[in-house]
C-alpha cells in the first residue's frame, strides 16, 4: 500500500479533532495584551447582578430610600441642612444618609401612630391618647436623637485627645519636622476620631486645599469650641510670625485646664443629677425598711 496515501488518509481523519481542539480548548496568553485580555472577567447582566444581592438590598434599601426623598422634597431647606451637618459632626456614620434618617422619622412616626390610634379607636380614654401623642413624639424625634448621641460622644472623644495630640505635634515640631509634616505624622500615629479627621486634612492638602483652610474645614465638622479656638490660634500666629512651637504648647497646657475644668463641671452636677434616682428608688425602700416594723405594731394596737 502507498504510504502517503495512508498518512494523507490519516491526516484528513485527524484534521477535523485538531480543528475541535484548536476552536474549544483553553489557551494560554503568549503576548502581555492576551495576558490583560485573560483576566478581564467575563460580562454579567444586570439580572444576574441584582439576584446576587439580599432581599433587603433589593427590597428595603431602595423603600427606605424612595421614602426618605419623598420627605426630603417636602422638609424645609432648613432642617436638611442641619441634618446634614449633624451627620458630619457624628462622622458619616456607615449607612446613615438623611434619607435614611427622614425615613426612619417618617416610618417609626406612621407604625407608632397607627397602633396606638387603633387602640385609641378600640378604648377611647385619657391615657391611652396621651399614649398616643408620646408614641408619635419618640416615633419622629427618636432617630435625631440617636444621631444627637453620637455628635455628642464623638464630640467628647475629640475633647479628650484633642490636649494630647497637639502635645506630640508640639514635640514633633520642636524636633524638626515642619507643621504639616507633624500634623501627618499625628494622624497616622493616633487614634480615634480626631486622628481621622487629620488624616483628612492631609488629605486635603495633598490635593492643594490650603492648611488654613483644610483646618477650619475640620472645626466646621467637628464644631468644638477649643478646637475652633485652636486653629484660629495657629493661623494668627503663622500670620503674626510667632513660633508655632509656643503656640502649640501654649494651647496643649490650656487644653488640659479646660479638660480639668470640665471634669469638676461634671463632678459638680453629680449630686444634683443623683437627688431623683435617691427620692424615687432608695428612699421608699429605706422607709419601708425602717418605719414598716413600727407601722405594723401600732395597727396591732389599734385592733387588739
């Protein structure tokens, strides 16, 4: 037999798998433009994309969302913008946004009155409607109140390391280093929501937002007064040519007398803030321990 008709038969037999396996089988990039094409992932629908988020993602989020934009539309400009400062000086705390918290105020309001107007409607009395004003009041300003909360706990954290940070920048610049250099090198070595908020100051000057400006930007987030009266501090004196260095220690000693004063503030309000819990909880059980035995006795004797 031919031996070249044989490979020829063989090769036309083979030609048809080479084909399949050179269409459908994986390769492997040769050049660096296939190596970036290779790792591009493949294309997702919008489908596919929303079935892998939850239900509440899906569902909730946007309702919440929808109502809270419907409430700002018909809020006064006003009050938006105070809720959006608050928001600032709490942080932008994670998934708080003012629609959230108008639709919190609008859904607690709706569900709270609703309840406590049927039962209203089921029992008409006198308590049962000042239950219900009670349930509409904390339905609306509960939220604004929670948020209240965590203005103020920031606020007071920012209190209490605001003397010791400007502490390790005075040192810092006392060393060496320049004021912007000492104010990045405070950021990254501390904690806590002040720390955060000079991180962001470097950030902003990074981007070419001046230091006076990045500053007053952070006592407008914060709005502590000793903080405000520090950087107005630090610009007179860059403006005036006095030592930052004295500046800065200067403000960390009057820092720590504030922080003293306030502290005797609170130890001062102390008894008066104990004098309800003492008339209404401890006091009525002492009176019953110690008049309750005499008590008992002279009914005895009247009713022998």
């Amino acid at each position: 037999m031919n031996a070249g008709l044989v490979l020829g038969a063989a090769g036309v037999a083979i030609a048809p798998i080479v084909l399949w396996w050179a269409v459908s089988g994986e390769r492997r990039p040769t050049a660096p433009g296939d190596a970036m094409l290779a790792q591009v992932p493949a294309p997702v629908d919008q489908r596919t994309l929303l079935l892998r988020e939850s239900a509440s993602e899906r569902a909730v989020q946007p309702m919440f969302e929808r109502i809270g934009g419907r409430a700002r539309q018909s809020m006064p400009a006003g009050k938006t913008a105070a809720l959006t400062r608050k928001l600032q000086r709490a942080g932008s705390p994670e998934g708080w946004t003012v629609e959230r918290v108008l639709s919190a105020k609008v859904l607690l309001t709706g569900v709270l009155g609703t309840l406590l107007g049927l039962r209203f409607l089921g029992s008409p009395s006198v308590l049962n409607l000042i239950l219900l004003v009670l349930g509409v009041f904390v339905g609306w300003f509960l939220p604004e109140g929670l948020l209240d909360s965590k203005v103020n706990s920031r606020q007071a954290a920012v209190r209490l390391d605001l003397a010791d940070t400007i502490d390790q920048i005075g040192v810092m610049v006392r060393a060496g280093l320049g004021i912007d250099a000492a104010i990045s090198r405070a950021a990254q070595s501390s904690g806590g929501p002040f720390a955060q908020e000079l991180g962001r100051v470097v950030q902003d000057m990074r981007v070419g937002v001046g230091r006076g400006v990045a500053l007053n930007n952070m006592a407008e987030r914060i709005d502590v007064p000793e903080l405000r009266g520090f950087v107005a501090a630090l610009a007179q004196a860059e403006k005036l040519g006095v030592p930052v260095s004295d500046t800065l220690r200067i403000q960390s000693s009057e820092m720590r007398i504030k922080r003293r004063q306030m502290a005797e503030e609170q130890a001062m309000k102390l008894p008066v803030k104990i004098l309800f819990p003492m008339v209404l909880c401890i006091l009525p059980a002492l009176f019953i321990v110690l008049l309750g035995p005499a008590l008992i006795r002279i009914l005895d004797n009247l009713n022998p």
